[in-house]
C-alpha cells in the first residue's frame, strides 16, 4: 500500500498531505485527551501502534511503485475510534519512511490518508453497524479488521490511478488494472489480519476485561446471577410482595417478643 518516496507527482503529493492534515490534527487533539483523562491507557495505545507498525512492514511486492501488506489498523481503531488511530497510523508511516525506507516523506500525506484515515474510518463504521445488529463481538471484530485492509488499497488504487491514468482508458482504465492487482494479494491478506485481529482482541478480553469495558468494546454485565441477593430485592421482601400487605412494625416487634 505504502507508495513510494517521488512516486506521485508534486501536486498530487500536496493535495493528499493537504487534506490528511485536518484529520491528524483532530486525531493529535483526540490523542491528548484520552492519555490526559486516562494515563492507563498508555500500555493499550503503545500496543495498538506497534501492532500496525509490525504488520504493515511486512511488505509483498504487488504494483510497481506500491506493496501489499497487512495495515493493523482495524484493532485501533475499534479501540480508540478512528481520530486516534490516524495519529498512531501517521506516526507509523512516518518512522516507516525514515528507518525501514517503505512508503516516503513526499508521499506520506496520500499513505496517511488511505491507510490512517480511510481504512480506521471505514473498518470503524462497518464493526458498529455490525454491533448495532447484535451481532457477536468477534464477527464483528473480523469484518472491521478486513474492510480497514481492504479499503486501504482501494483508496491507494484511486490514488495511483489518478496520477497515472491509462492513456486509452483513462482514469477508470488505471483503476481497473491497478484494483485487480491488488486484489490477487490484498484480499488474502485481508482475511488474515481479521482473523489475527480476532486473535488478538481475544486475548485482550481475557488480560484487560476492565479497560475494554471502559473503552465500550465490552458491555457491562446487566443484573445479577440468579440467586444473588441484593439490597433492592431484600427491601422488597420487607416492603412484602405485590398484593401482599408488608409487615407493621408492631406485628414484627410481637414476633420478636414471642421468639425471645
């Protein structure tokens, strides 16, 4: 997905740098209230991004100029939502190109924007309207996790395909042969990082119940188990049942006069 570093042409690289740029700075905003209200949740954060950063280095050659790769996004971004997730996507892409040489500085804004604001955004509106649904936790952690992979690179196709238009079929030509390139490693690719999503979301219910509850990823439990007592039920059972006449103080003191 990553594009490489002069891949684009100058202006395309500015129009993309420019309209990532109000999205990373809400993000950044986002970002600062959550670690400001919740310094808990720093350890959660720093394994969200290390996740994306370690999945989206594994890079498989696929169109010229480009790569496949997993994106990691999907976790975060069910986590944290979206905002925050394209900070740790820009942070990602950005020592991506500087230390490992994937993706570039010229071309950071067009990876930003497809791979930390698209993909978050689209992985994150299909994993809630899968909750919304009642549909189970971890169904709907796979189907967020493959479309924030998936739309990544069908961003990333309209990008290279705008910059470099087939010059018989024009844009939907490129886009054509760029999308089918893609397809034939993405979509695999997309269908592993949901079930290692999945995975991984398993073990955090397990190790951090408490902060996904929080978080909203966990509901919190309604009721009681059957048989436990509480103090509603037990100033019920004073107050006597339904249609049945509670119990006067003088009647309870006669009755405890009698036992002694």
């Amino acid at each position: 997905m990553h594009i490489a570093e002069g891949f684009l042409p100058p202006a395309h690289a500015i129009a993309w740098g420019v309209a990532s740029a109000p999205f990373v700075v809400h993000g950044v905003r986002s970002l600062t209230r959550e670690v400001k209200e919740h310094p808990e949740s720093t350890l959660l954060l720093g394994a969200s991004g290390a996740f994306t950063f370690v999945l989206s280095a594994l890079k498989i050659p696929s169109v010229t100029g480009s790569c496949s790769h997993p994106t990691g996004t999907g976790l975060g971004a069910i986590l944290f939502r979206p905002p925050i997730m394209t900070v740790l996507g820009t942070i990602t892409l950005l020592f991506q190109a500087l230390l490992l040489a994937h993706g570039g500085l010229t071309t950071l804004g067009a990876n930003v924007f497809s791979m930390a604001i698209i993909g978050p955004w689209a992985g994150y509106a299909v994993y809630k309207l899968l909750k919304r649904y009642e549909v189970p936790l971890m169904v709907a952690v796979f189907f967020g996790a493959f479309v924030a992979d998936l739309s990544t690179y069908c961003v990333t196709s309209v990008q290279l395909a705008l910059a470099f238009p087939d010059p018989s079929s024009g844009f939907l030509g490129a886009l054509g042969k760029f999308g089918g390139i893609f397809a034939v490693t993405q979509i695999p690719l997309a269908v592993s990082e949901g079930l290692l999503t999945v995975l991984v979301m398993r073990l955090l219910v397990q190790s951090s119940k408490g902060e996904l509850t929080r978080l909203g990823v966990l509901l919190q439990s309604k009721g009681t188990r059957p048989g436990t007592r509480t103090e509603k039920s037990e100033a019920t059972e004073d107050a006597g049942a339904p249609g049945k006449p509670a119990k006067s103080e003088a009647s309870r003191t006669s009755e405890t006069g009698a036992s002694t």
